[in-house]
C-alpha cells in the first residue's frame, strides 16, 4: 500500500477541523459537506476497487452502518425525552447535574446525554449573569469524559466493539473514569461557588422565586432505550433492523410538542452520517499501512498510545484517531513476541490507553467530539456568551491537561 493513499484521510480530517474555522458559512450547509465528503472519498474509492480491495470496503462499509444506526437511534430516541422545570441554580445542584449526565452518558450515549440535559441545564442557570464556564464544564463531563464506561457511551469505544472488544471490558476504564469525573467536579466547584458568590443580589432573589418542579415528558421513550441497549448484544443485522425500529416507533408515538422544546432536528446527525461517510472510506489505506508498519513507528509504552490518541482526537476526530491507534498497536503487537496479545490482539493497557486518550481529549477543543459544536451552539442559542475556538482550548488546557498529567503517572 503505497503512503500517497493516505493523503485524501488527512486532507479530510483537516478540512473537517479547519473548515468550520475558516469557511463558517461554506460549512453551515450540509450539502456542501456531502459534496466534500464525495470528492474526498472518490480517489480512493478507485484505487480500492483498482487494487483487488473490495473486502476491505466491505468490511468498513459494514463498520459505518453499524455505527451510524446506533448513533442515529440514539439521537432520536433521546430527542423524544423532554425535561422541564427549574431548581435553584446553585453549585451543588449543578454538580448533581453533571453527574447524572456523565452516568446518563453511557447508557444513551454522549450526545443523547448531552441533547437531553443542556437546555434543562440552561434554563435553571438562566436568572444567572456569570455562566459561561457551566457549559464548559458540561462538555468536558457530559459530552465527553463520561462516556467511557460502556460501547453505547461513544462513538470511538463503539467502533471497539465492532472490532471486537468485549461489550463490558470497557468497564476496567472505571477507576479513571472515577477520578477524572471527581477531578473536575471538585474543580468545578470552586469556580462555580466563587461566580455564584459574585451574583448580584437581584439574580438570586430572581433564581430562588421562579422554582418550577422538574417535569419529564416522552418517558416513553426510555422503553425504546432499552430496545437499543439491548440490541447491541444481537448479531448484525439483526441488531440494526432493531434499533432503527426503535427509532421509527419513538417518531410515531412522542409527542410532537416533546420534538419542538427540544428543537429536534435532524440536520446534527446528517452531518455526522456525511462526514463519516467519507472518513470509513478515506481511512482504509491508513489503517492498511498501520496493520503491516505500525511497529517501526516507534511507540512502546501505553503513555505514547495515550497522548499520541489524545493529540490527535482533540483535533481531528476521536472516532477515527481510535481505529487508527488501535490498528497501529495490533501492528506492533504482531512483530513482537514480547507482548501479551490479551484483548484484539493487544495488551489491555495499550487498549485503555488508547480508550482513554480518544474519549477523554476528545473535549480538548470543540472539534474533538461532536456533541461539543452542538453544546456550544445550544448555549449561544440560549444567549450564553461562548469562548472562541482557542479561548475554549485555554480552559481545557489548564484544566484538563494537568488532570491527564496526572493519569499517566497513575494508570500508564
């Protein structure tokens, strides 16, 4: 497989980060991101079907239907959940928050969670004036961080699964997912209590008058939930033509006035159906190349698989990153008689490491995961005064890179 294969996956990841930057109102249209996604996969769709490489299209064909169902059912399914109400926006009720989004978030997924809990999340901010950091803090533990526990959590552990890593082997991410959480949570804390502190009286008395008790609508929904749960232990497809029947019967029978509050629409996972599309079929030659070179590329210790993960998922895409770290440590793990072929073929630490730095620096930047435009752009809508791209990376940097310092010391 020769390298000049690999330069249509780059320049696609690159387009997907830099685009949004440069090109905004280009990349509002998800046509335009359709056409991109086609003119990218083009050249290697030839040289695939040129070069005796329609197993390996298959294959991936197969890896992005699977993962598009269940991240689209998800997405539906959550959208139908409406939660209503308004309690006292204080530190401690925000924090209760966060922690039933970080748990909700393996169950349903990171961006369910996240589509789920951040209007209700606003609303009880909303009498507020300093709340900028509050969504911050949402993405880093809800959109993100969170969702490490199970393969329905995100999308890069889903994508293990479907290359066979054991549905609850995820769950040895336990400890750091523990510590993380508990990490930002207490950091959080402060930063909330001190802007809480520095509310003006009026803002308060405000907050503490219009206390609506906490409604939940479409609790339907959460029958159909356990209909997708439960169909990621089927086999393919028969585990597909159960999700989107979930799907399908969440749009007939939810409310439609459930649909509106949310502002459900489904123009996010369009767009996430359009740039995969391109990225399953770009990324074959790079994994290809990984699989038989991996081992001269000179990573060893599961510390380099989980910062070389986690540099590349804070700015390209976490799902992808995770293939193509997985690929390059069955590579290695193949040229080596040394190392213990314990789970995919690859110790257990490279796999954790590689876990951990996709799912947990994926909230690193906005273009990290894709729950973190959608939180970003919920809050703007809502009237909360967002930092920019780089201002967004200066909160993650100084406080999410020194907690990730301190994982590879405890775990790698």
């Amino acid at each position: 497989m020769t390298l000049y294969a690999v330069i249509p996956f780059v320049a696609w990841l690159l387009t997907i980060a830099l685009a949004p930057l440069f090109f905004e109102h280009f990349w509002e249209k998800n046509s335009n991101k359709a056409m991109l996604s086609f003119l990218f996969a083009l050249p290697v769709l030839g040289y695939l079907l040129t070069h005796n490489m329609k197993h390996e299209l298959w294959l991936s064909a197969e890896e992005y239907f699977s993962f598009i169902v269940l991240l689209a059912s998800l997405f539906i399914v959550s959208g139908g959940i409406l939660v209503e109400g308004d309690i006292e926006a204080t530190p401690r009720n925000n924090i209760i928050l966060f922690i039933i989004g970080a748990v909700l978030a393996n169950f349903i997924g990171t961006t369910g969670a996240s589509m789920v809990l951040i209007r209700p999340l606003l609303k009880i901010n909303s009498q507020r004036t300093r709340i900028t950091h509050i969504p911050i803090f949402f993405i880093f533990i809800v959109s993100n961080i969170g969702g490490c526990l199970t393969p329905l959590g995100d999308p890069p552990v889903f994508l293990g699964y479907l290359k066979g890593v054991p549905f609850f082997w995820t769950m040895s991410l336990l400890p750091m997912w523990l510590f993380n959480i508990t990490a930002i949570l207490t950091i959080f804390y402060f930063f909330d209590r001190w802007n809480y502190s520095q509310e003006p009286n009026a803002a308060i008395s405000r907050d503490a008058s219009e206390i609506q008790p906490i409604k939940v609508s479409g609790k339907r929904n959460t029958w159909f939930l356990l209909g997708i749960i439960s169909a990621v232990f089927l086999p393919s497809p028969v585990r597909e033509i159960v999700m989107i029947a979930m799907s399908v019967m969440s749009l007939k029978v939810t409310p439609t006035r459930c649909r509106e509050k949310n502002s459900f629409s489904f123009e996010p996972i369009n767009e996430v159906a359009i740039l995969f599309a391109g990225i399953f079929v770009t990324m074959i030659p790079a994994l290809v190349i990984l699989a038989e070179r991996g081992s001269e590329l000179g990573l060893t210790d599961p510390w380099h698989f989980f910062w070389v993960t986690g540099a590349l998922s804070s700015f390209l895409d976490n799902a992808p990153t995770y293939l193509t770290d997985l690929t390059l440590a069955q590579g290695l793990a193949a040229h080596s008689s040394s190392l213990p072929r314990e789970v995919v073929g690859i110790p257990s630490v490279y796999l954790r490491a590689i876990s951990a730095g996709a799912v947990f620096m994926g909230a690193n930047t906005y273009i990290g995961n894709g729950p973190n435009f959608m939180v970003k752009t919920i809050a703007e809508t809502n009237g909360v005064r967002m930092p920019s791209f780089f201002g967004y990376f200066a909160y993650s940097c100084a406080i999410l890179i020194p907690i990730f310092l301190i994982d590879t010391w405890l775990f790698f």
